[in-house]
C-alpha cells in the first residue's frame, strides 16, 4: 500500500481514546486524507450521543451511524446463544459485534469509494483479527491501515497526551482510563488496577459497574422470571410477546439490578498471551441459562453431548474472528437441526447474583415423571440385569484374559 495512493478512508469509529486521536494521526500522516467515520450501532446506548459533533471537530468529513441492533442480535447473538459457545466463561461480547460492524464497514466504504479502511484496535488484542477476517470475506483487496501497528505511541496515557496536545476532548481522564467495550450484550473492563490479577474488582466503587450493581447491593427479595422459547430462540419474556432484542435489553434491567452476570477472568487471546478482564453480561447469562435448562429436558442424551463438544469449537471460532468461514455455518447448520424440538418455558429465581431453576415445561420434554418416579412405575427393574451383563461383557472377558479369575 501506498500512502500516495490514499486519498480517502472509512475508519471504524466509537469516540474512544483510540479512535478520536486516529482522525487528526491520517490527517497528518496519509497526506491530509479525507476521513469517513463509520459508527456501527450495535447497543452501545449514551455513548453514541455527540458523536457526530466530536467526528466533525477532531477532522472527520463526515459520521455515519449503522443501526445495526436488530442484525446483531437476530444474526450473530442468538445463532451464538443457541449453540451454547462460551469461551473461558466468556459470553463473546465483543467477539461477535465485530464481524456484525465490519459488514457494515465495508458496506460504506464501497459505497464512499474509500481507499482504505481503519481500526483503532492494537496489537496485542483480538479485535484486529477479528475485524480484518471480515473486511477480508466482504472485500477481499481492500487495504487496512491500524495505526495502532505503524505509529510511535506506547501506551493509553501517551495516546492522551496526545489528544491533549490536540485539543480532542475526551470522556475519561487518567484516573478512570479503562479500556471497555460496550453494547447491548454487555460491558468489558480492561486495563489500570485489573492488570495485577491479586486486584480485586471494584465491584461496590460507584461508577465501575455500569449494567447493574454488585450481589452485595442486590435486593435482598429475589425475581422470578418466566422466559419463552420457538426453536431456541427467545419469544416472550414474562408472559409478554417481545422481539429477541427487546427480550435481552429487559433482561439486562432485570439481572443487573439483582447482580446478575459478572465474570472476572484470565482468557487466553488469540494472540498468545493471557488477559484479565471483568464483564458485565446480566441478560446474556440469564438467557444462557434459560436456554440450557430448556434443552435439558428436550434434547437426548447423544444430541446434547455432541452439541456440547461441538460448542467448544464454535466459541473458539467466534472468538478467533472466523464467523463468515464454511465451518461456523457448518456448525449452525448442525444447531439449528438441534433446536426444532427446543420450545417451552423456563422460570428462573434472580437473588444476588445467583440464577436459581424454578421449574421448565416444554411440549418436547423427554423426561418422563411416570419412568423416572421413585414410585410404582412401568418400568421394569429386571431388565437392569440383562443390560449390565451385556455392557459390561468386554470388562469381564478382558479380566479373564488377565487371570483375574
């Protein structure tokens, strides 16, 4: 890539520290490149506001804002969710709203004609594969740039000299300079006190938490929730007829007031090294959960144990920024066959911090009271016999052969 050649670029644009220090970095060192910034909607709430303001003063010709809430959750959450992908515990909050945003990235910039599309993700994360995979799937020739690999700035606090030196005004302050990553999922925490693991999370701190409280803070009365199910996909939350994208959003009202969903953890980046972050996930767990107490009962045994194995896989994808691969949709294939028969309720009891069963009904459910009761059933004990002396004839002749006799 020329720089000569870069005449005017799409750059992936929030108003954090990373990316409002980008715009004036091009000006100065792409040849006073003309720069689109592309925010991608995806449930990041109050910190869309002014955008487009701060866009236009620190040197953007122009601010588009995606919305694009409804795609993230109908075709990358809930494809995520009903496959059950957790990676190291993490819900992959960030992981699946990049591809979701480099789609619309890439859509804007080939309607702009942009030479060259920029991120603001560093070296060291997960967000530039993430986001590079996809701009490759969608347009394969499109030059990157991240600055992130190319200039002279070292750390968070450089890169805040920097904007003051600038003028490009900025939310945080040095005291407060986390790195997070925020939408209608959940909230990451990275950086500052998190980065000595023997720190404690400062859970109770006014303003640390912003999806919800601490379980020390929860009520002391728990919630009762009922959540409703089609072919694993969430269709009702509390008797009431809502979109899956509403049913997460009232989820995070109710987990994060009862300290639903947070997560502190070492994860293993893609990158090689190891990583502290907390997450706030208050819907995405309880959803997880609801989901899972429901396939209990509806899934059998062969089903529900390959589908686990298989999930590992998925989540190690979705985290690895391979969405748009033959493989993932290979996978969701397989998940969607899964979930034909995953349809019924699921009540959950929310007390600080814990998501309690409180009972599963479903049309599908392959449990059986009358098999199953310790009461008088039709089931016939003797049968035990005859199936043990078969399972377990291998065992027995392998002992034989041993001279166990």
């Amino acid at each position: 890539m020329n720089k000569q050649d870069i005449k005017k670029v799409v750059l992936a644009y929030s108003g954090g520290l990373d990316t409002s220090i980008i715009i004036p970095w091009l000006k100065e060192n792409y040849n006073n490149c003309e720069v689109i910034a592309v925010a991608g909607n995806v449930g990041q709430a109050d910190e869309l506001e002014g955008l487009e303001e701060k866009a236009l003063a620190t040197g953007a010709s122009k601010l588009y804002v995606l919305d694009l809430t409804e795609e993230y959750v109908n075709d990358y959450i809930i494809p995520t969710m009903k496959a059950g992908a957790v990676y190291e515990e993490y819900l992959l909050g960030t992981s699946h709203a990049r591809p979701c945003i480099a789609k619309g990235l890439v859509e804007v910039a080939l309607k702009e004609g942009a030479d060259a599309i920029v991120h603001g993700c560093t070296g060291k994360g997960n967000d530039q594969v993430r986001f590079e995979l996809a701009i490759r799937h969608f347009a394969p020739n499109m030059p990157i740039i991240a600055p992130w690999r190319e200039w002279s700035l070292k750390s968070r606090e450089e890169e805040i000299d920097y904007a003051e030196a600038h003028n490009v005004p900025l939310r945080i302050n040095r005291e407060t300079n986390y790195s997070k990553d925020k939408n209608l999922w959940h909230l990451s925490h990275e950086g500052l006190d998190l980065e000595d693991t023997g720190n404690e999370p400062q859970y109770e701190k006014p303003g640390f938490l912003e999806m919800g409280v601490s379980p020390l803070q929860a009520p002391d009365k728990p919630t009762y929730i009922t959540l409703d199910f089609e072919q694993g996909v969430p269709v009702a939350l509390n008797g009431e007829k809502l979109s899956a994208k509403d049913i997460i959003l009232k989820l995070n009202e109710l987990g994060g007031a009862n300290g639903i969903g947070l997560l502190d953890i070492v994860e293993n980046r893609l990158v090689g090294m190891k990583c502290r972050g907390v997450y706030e996930t208050p819907g995405g767990a309880i959803l997880y959960k609801a989901h899972s107490v429901l396939e209990s009962v509806c899934l059998d045994k062969m089903t529900a144990h390959e589908k686990q194995r298989l999930s590992i896989t998925f989540a190690e994808l979705v985290y690895n920024g391979q969405w748009f691969t033959p493989l993932r949709e290979a996978l969701s294939a397989f998940v969607d066959k899964t979930q034909e028969r995953v349809t019924g309720k699921v009540r959950l009891k929310l007390y600080k911090g814990n998501m309690i069963n409180a009972g599963v009904w479903s049309p599908y459910s392959l449990y059986s009271e009358k098999i199953a009761t310790f009461g008088e059933s039709d089931y016939d004990q003797k049968d035990a016999q005859g199936f043990i002396n078969l399972f377990g004839l291998p065992i027995k002749v392998q002992a034989l052969v041993d001279g166990k006799e």
